[in-house]
C-alpha cells in the first residue's frame, strides 16, 4: 500500500473527516483540491455562504483565473469554476454551516439549518478569508445616517439584489480594493464625489494611480474624514486637508475600502494563538499552527492578497497537510520571529526544525504598518543573514527568503534601523 493510499482510514458516520477545510474561497477551496489529488479520501468544505468561492462571487470584473485556469474570468465566474471544480473532485461540500469554535481535538461545533451538530478531523485547515474593517473599528465620527458600507457590502447588494446604495459617494482608501470599488460605482451608475486617503501617499502602486484623475474623480492624500451629517441618509461629509484646512464634500454615501483585518472572530472565541499584528493564527513554515493538527492559509493570515495569490497558496498548504496525515501530529520545537516597529507583521510567525524544501513559505512574508525608510535585516542567534535600505511603503508584500539555518536557530529577529 502506496503512503497515499493508507492516507484514508474507515469512520463511524458522516460527521468525520480526514481534512475539514474551513472557508470555501480560493485559498479554501485550492487546498482541499490539493488535499484530493494527494489521494487523501475524505475531504470536507465548511463553507457559511450558500456557495462557494468567497469574495469573488460579488467581483463583477477581471482578472481573475489566468495561473490557476488559464484563462480569465470575471469575479462571479471564478467563483464558479471553484466550485464546479470542488464539486468535480469529490469533496463533500457543507454550504450554509458556520464553524462557533475550534475543539484542541480536530472536533468542530457547526450551526446549519440543521441545528447545532460536531465535526471531527485529524487535520484542519482555516480558510476563512478577510475583511474591511467596519466604520466601528475605524473610530469614525459623526451621524448615523443610512449609506456607509464597505467594498464587500457594495459588491454584493450590486452582484446579488442589482441595487446601487448610492449615486455620488465618498470613498475612502486607496489600496487594490478602493480602486475595485471606483470601477464598480462607474460601471453601475454611481459617480464618487470623491476619494481621500488618510496617508501621505497612495497605498497602491502607480500604475492605478492614474484611475480616479482620468475617471474625473478627485484624488486627495493625507486627507481625514472628520464628520458624516445626514438626515435619514448621508448628505455631506467633512474632510480635513494636508493644510489644516476642512472641505465639505456633497455626498450621499460615505465607502470605506481596505484596511482589511483577518476573519479571526473564530479564533478569539477558541483556544488557538493568534498572531501579534496580523490578528490571523500563527503558522510554522507549512502553515501549521501551534496545535499540529490546525493549519492555516490565504488572508486569514495577513490581509490582504489577491485570489490568485490565495489559491497558490492553499495548494501549497493542502500538500503539506496531505504530507502531514501520513504521520503523527509534529510537535517539533517552534522558535517565533520576533520583530519591531513600524513593521507590521510577519508570516510565517515561527519555523519549527523540519524541512524548507517542500514547505509552503519559503520566504518571510513582512508588511509594514506605515511608511519609512531604512535598513531592514534578519538576525539568526544574533548573526546578520540578510539585509537591505530602501523606503519601505505600508500594505506592500516584502518578501524575505528564509534562511536554511533558520531552522536550527534558537533566537530568529527582524530588525529595523530608520533613517530620514
């Protein structure tokens, strides 16, 4: 008997699973493909949604599917093809069942139409994505007027019930999202009187700078949203410019985009330890998490990435698992990596002494909370094994190749020495 085929063993009902994969997006979806084509039999998606394929679903535009299918589809459509090729694979599909808490056991407590009911892996996989932070968690002031939602919320009442929330928005933010939010209100009948971001610069590369300007949309930095007035709905908004001066926009809506956070509500209500910055679990070089029988992949570790940046990486997260199964739960020692500000986080957050060759991450994922410039280097034990100056620019993927003396390192630091 090959090792994969001893992956699957026989079990008492439908309520256990070699692998549950919790969240069905990209990444979700890609690794129990992945956990399949390693031979592992019985292979479960947990999805809250009454379909797979996560965010997507309500991102009517492109690109999305070139590395994974080769091809290129709008939002909705890959979001199908996920599904369809779930479904193709044999995966036991649960849509509509939301996971409440994580047992140290592999034993999932999952509410359905159902009722409440317990699933059980040797392995899990979370998978749960990422989202906006909400107007609460941004502290913003002001009235309580109807029209403030975010990109997600705008996205899905326009791809699922064809409804416009408003004609003339403020929108505030300027990463990859802010501009997937301009494109939906100019292709559904909405003009943003404006778009601000709160930081000095753009948060997105130059090439997408150009599109608010050339939409004849106005594009202000370091411009603050003080107050939303509005009687019933959003009527105007006042923002605060770089020269202290305040300027009343006419608006009647008010779009928050970016700012993403991991969909971590699942892990502050379970035992599992959660990264310091990201908010998402902490990971070794495979994705395993501190318990050996969870893993983790896609932007529930750091937010945000694109899909296809998701799905890659639940492939590679689904064959560590498959790996995994065929031994018992590693409990090899993990040293964490440390780091200071303003770096934001860091992922993988520890590497335990195992293998680099077949490992999800081979390089330190870092993002950093605010711009700066300066040197940047990594210590193992105290010893300088990588460095590099420059200007480093927040909400912008640094990778960082891991060293293979990382993983008999005892003490594993980022430091950071800014400069003017």
């Amino acid at each position: 008997m090959s090792a994969n085929e001893s992956i699957g063993r026989p079990y008492e009902n439908d309520r256990h699973a070699d692998a549950i994969v919790i969240g069905g997006g990209p990444a979700g979806v890609a690794a129990a493909l992945e956990l399949k084509e390693h031979g592992v039999a019985r292979v479960t998606i947990v999805e809250r949604e009454p379909v797979l394929g996560g965010a997507p679903r309500h991102c009517a535009h492109s690109p999305f599917g070139m590395r994974e299918f080769g091809r290129i589809y709008f939002g909705p459509a890959y979001a199908r093809r996920l599904q369809q090729q779930a479904r193709d694979a044999g995966i036991d599909i649960r849509t509509g069942h939301s996971v409440v808490e994580l047992g140290r056991d592999g034993t999932l407590l999952v509410t359905s139409a159902r009722g409440v009911e317990r699933l059980k892996a040797r392995r899990i996989v979370l998978a749960t994505g990422a989202r906006e932070k909400t107007r609460s968690a941004r502290l913003l002031p002001g009235d309580r007027p109807v029209g403030i939602v975010t990109t997600g919320a705008l996205q899905s009442y326009v791809a699922f019930h064809g409804l416009m929330p408003f004609r003339r928005p403020l929108i505030i933010g300027s990463e990859l999202v802010s501009y997937s939010a301009l494109l939906t209100c100019l292709t559904h009948g909405a003009r943003p009187a404006a778009m601000i971001e709160p930081e000095t610069h753009p948060l997105t590369r130059a090439f997408f700078r150009w599109f608010p300007r050339l939409a004849g949309v106005p594009f202000l930095c370091n411009a603050q949203l003080t107050d939303i007035r509005g009687r019933g709905r959003v009527e105007e908004a006042d923002v605060r410019l770089s020269d202290g001066r305040t300027m009343t926009v006419q608006c009647d809506g008010v779009l928050l985009s970016g700012q993403f956070t991991p969909e971590a509500a699942l892990l502050n209500a379970s035992p599992v330890d959660v990264a310091v910055g990201s908010g998402g679990p902490m990971v070794d070089q495979d994705g395993r998490m501190v318990n050996p029988i969870f893993f983790a992949g896609g932007n529930v570790l750091r937010a945000v990435e694109t899909g296809g940046w998701a799905f890659r990486e639940g492939r590679r997260v689904g064959a560590a698992v498959a790996n995994d199964l065929v031994r018992e739960p590693c409990h090899s020692r993990a040293v964490h990596v440390s780091f200071p500000e303003p770096i934001k986080l860091v992922v993988p957050t520890m590497v335990r002494q195992l293998g680099l060759d077949q490992a999800t991450f081979r390089d330190f994922q870092l993002r950093f909370a605010r711009r700066a410039r300066g040197r940047l280097s990594l210590h193992l034990d105290g010893r300088e094994v990588w460095s590099k100056s420059g200007l480093w620019l927040p909400e912008r993927r640094v990778l960082v190749p891991i060293p293979r003396a990382a993983i008999k390192a005892g003490a594993i630091v980022f430091n950071f020495v800014e400069t003017s």
